[in-house]
C-alpha cells in the first residue's frame, strides 16, 4: 500500500458504523463529465481492521483515512478530467518505489531531493521528474489545506530545472517540399484537405481530429473548436471542452479554406452513402477513421501516416505539433498582436504565447527601430575639422 503520500489523492468520504461486522464509507468520486455522485462502500470486519492499521501506520484517523483513500488504494479524484485522473494513477505508481513507503510527515525537502536524484540515475528523465515533482506539490498542497502537515515540503524541494526547448517551425522550404509531396498525389485528397486545415487553423491536433460538422459554419467562415480528444481509462475518445479553458473558440478561415471544406464535404456524403449502414451517422467527424467509418479519427493514426508518408518521399522528419507552432509564429512575424496570436492558439494567457514564442519575435526589432526612426528629420552635416 502506498502509505502517506497516495493517501491524500482523493476524494472525501465519511465512514458510519452500521453493524458490529460491516462498516459503511462514503466516497466522492468524479465521473467523467466531471459531476458528483455518491458511491457506497461497504466493508467487511477484516477490510475494516485493516483500514484501521493502515490509518495507524500514516499517523491519521481511521475517518480521515478513509476521506482520502478506498481501501483497494485506487485514487478516488474529484473535479478532474478523467486523463488526468489517469495521468495521476500513472504518477503514483512511478513514485511508489521511491516515496511510497515513506510517512507523510517525514516527505521533508531532503527527502524529496534525495528521491529526485534516485530516479534520474534509475534512469527516468528529468522532464519526467520535474513533472513527478509538480504532482508531489499538488498532494503536499492538499495535505496541507487539510492540516495534515505544517506545510507544503516540496515547495523548498529542487527538482530539475525546466528546460523549454526553442520551438520549431517549419520553414518556407520544408512547408514547400511538405505540400508539394502531399498534392502531388491524388489519394491523399484526405490528409490534403487535413493538414492544409492544420496549419491554417493553428489547431492541436486532438482539437482538430474531434471537429465535427456542426462545428464548421459555413455562413460566417468560421469553424468552432470546442471538443478534444483524451485518453483515460476507457481508451483514447472525444471529449467536450478543450485543453485549457480558453481553449473553446471560433476561428475565422478565409474563402479559399472554405471553398476546399465545401469540395470536401461532398466528398465525405459520398464516402457515407457507399458505406451505408456501416458509417456512424452520430458523430459527424468531418475526419473520420478509416478502420472505423464515420468515427472520429484518432491522432496516433494521422502521426503514422505522417511518419510514413515522411519516409517514403525521404523529407526530413515533422511532428504534427510543428504546424501549430508554424502558424502561430507566422502570425507573430506579420505583425499580428501577442493577444490576438493567444486568443486564437487558445492559450490561457497572452504570457504564456510570448514565453513560447519569444524567439520568433527576434527579427522585429529591426522593424522596432525602424518603425521610431523613421519620423526623425535628416540631422545636419556637422564639420569635423
């Protein structure tokens, strides 16, 4: 069991005796949509003992045991997406060998420090320790609400240093080589119309691959990301609401990105009606996939067919992500505002686009200078001598 520390990852519960041989708990836990319902746990006289003994060994109470951890140490997570809820199962198993037997109250800075070095020369990465390290802050600082320590001891911690790579866009060359590999053929009508609506929109990928055709608006030139796709428990699917909260948005396509959704349209009602049945009329993915008709496409089969289409026409390795970063740092170099660019990336704050893309905005300052000097009047010829 991992004691202390998987405890506090959890939802709320209140434990009643009902019989001498049973005890009754009951556990907040978040469905997928994110809303409450009550879950009734009961257990036997030997579950009971044992709740007992583990609440003895990490210094709580048998009720404050049970309000952070069931008894099978599954985390029970409350208000939380369901990938991250996922993601937190991950974390938790990663750090059990090395905080896992650990008392919450002896998790000191020292100790955290020490456990950081140990997984890196166990040979886990040190982005992944830092982001190890995020989640021990993120339990510490819900022990620490509840009372359970006198502070949160991972915030004097030193994890490994966030390093931010400099982000990578496609440049004029690669985007030509790209695009003109991809037209050349005509079975690639699909992915054409997909990466051309990639990199225009400046869409994730997961975002685009959940775009259905309610979304696209036809009338106003425009297209409505508002679903994206994650991967909890039940496998990879389309969720609503978007990475970040202001990930919901409607973004402006100009005509000829409309007239090439217009053409595509019909190739796709033609794609439905020779399926027939077999076609999944519901969910009306503009991209669907082709082991599934009519279902959404998944993001791992465009980064397959990416790769293998790459190797094939011997261009130089391209992640799907680029072209969301090409977009964005097209924008920054037109000109386009730092709020503008954040809006329509879908990021939270205009910061967040200027730390990512700074880099980009590097050849402006020339036109900075310009843009003051300009007004200056020609000075006077002055005699040196």
């Amino acid at each position: 069991m991992f004691r202390g520390f998987a405890a506090l990852n959890a939802g709320s519960a209140k434990a009643s005796r009902k019989t001498k041989h049973k005890k009754r708990g009951l556990i907040n836990i978040a469905r997928r949509n994110k809303t409450l319902r009550r879950k009734e746990i009961v257990y036997s006289a030997e579950e009971w003992e044992q709740i007992e003994k583990q609440a003895a060994e990490c210094h709580l109470k048998t009720s404050t045991f049970i309000r952070a951890m069931s008894l099978n140490g599954e985390v029970k997570v409350v208000d939380l997406a369901a990938s991250t809820a996922l993601n937190y199962s991950y974390h938790r198993k990663r750090l059990a060998p090395f905080i896992g037997h650990i008392k919450l109250k002896d998790l000191t800075p020292i100790v955290l420090n020490k456990a950081y070095t140990d997984m890196i020369n166990a040979g886990i990465s040190k982005k992944y320790v830092r982001e190890l390290h995020t989640f021990v802050h993120t339990v510490l600082g819900m022990a620490f609400k509840e009372g359970l320590i006198p502070r949160n001891y991972a915030s004097a911690a030193t994890p490994p240093k966030k390093i931010r790579p400099e982000v990578e866009a496609l440049s004029e060359e690669q985007l030509s080589a790209f695009f003109k590999a991809l037209y050349a053929d005509e079975k690639n009508y699909f992915y054409q119309v997909f990466f051309s609506l990639l990199l225009a929109s400046g869409c994730r990928i997961g975002e685009l691959c959940a775009l259905s055709w309610d979304n696209v608006d036809f009338e106003n030139n425009r297209i409505h990301i508002c679903k994206h796709f994650v991967l909890d428990k039940s496998g990879r699917h389309v969720e609503d609401g978007c990475k970040t909260t202001a990930g919901e948005r409607w973004l402006y396509m100009d005509n000829s990105i409309m007239k090439m959704l217009t053409a595509y349209r019909m190739f796709w009602i033609k794609q439905a009606m020779e399926h027939g049945s077999k076609w999944n009329v519901f969910t009306r993915a503009v991209f669907v996939s082709p082991n599934k008709q009519g279902d959404y496409l998944s993001p791992n089969t465009v980064r397959e067919w990416l790769r293998r289409f790459l190797e094939k026409n011997k261009i130089k390795r391209i992640h799907p992500h680029q072209f969301r970063h090409t977009a964005i740092s097209l924008q920054l170099q037109a000109g386009i505002s730092v709020p503008d660019a954040a809006k329509r990336a879908g990021h939270v704050r205009p910061d967040v686009t200027l730390s990512i893309y700074a880099h980009t905005l590097k050849n402006n300052d020339v036109h900075c200078c310009e843009a003051v000097t300009r007004v200056l009047p020609d000075m006077p010829k002055h005699k040196t001598g």
